[in-house]
C-alpha cells in the first residue's frame, strides 16, 4: 500500500472500457510461471492474480500494481 505523500509511478493506466487488460503490463511474468498472463482474464482469474502476487510478487511494483488494478 501506498503511505501518505508517497509517490507511486507506473506505465498501466487502468480504463475501464478497454477491451483486454494485458496482465504482463502490470506484474512480471515470473509469478506466473505455469500460466501465461495475457491469457488470463483480469476480472475472471481475480482469486489467481491476487493470491499469486500476495505470494511471489515483492518486486516490480507488483502490490502497487495490484492496487492500482484491483482498486
């Protein structure tokens, strides 16, 4: 999570009309590595995204970007 005054930098914008969110564009491909992650539905395969970032993503802005994803 973000602290307060913290400033958080990224590429992925987030827009809610796009069609496919490119999942790699948010975390490496390294916490999934069985499964390709553009493959993966963001809104779908939520429970997978999060728990593996929760459990191999401490790198790479990866809670970041699962905030500014899921959030």
């Amino acid at each position: 999570m973000l602290k307060q005054n913290q400033t958080f930098s990224t590429n992925c914008k987030v827009n809610s009309s796009a069609r496919k969110i490119r999942l790699s564009d948010y975390f490496p491909n390294a916490i999934s590595w069985e499964v390709d992650l553009n493959k993966l539905d963001y809104r779908k395969d939520i429970d997978f995204v999060i728990s593996r970032v929760l459990d191999w993503g401490d790198y790479n802005n990866a809670w970041d970007n699962l905030e500014l994803l899921y959030s």
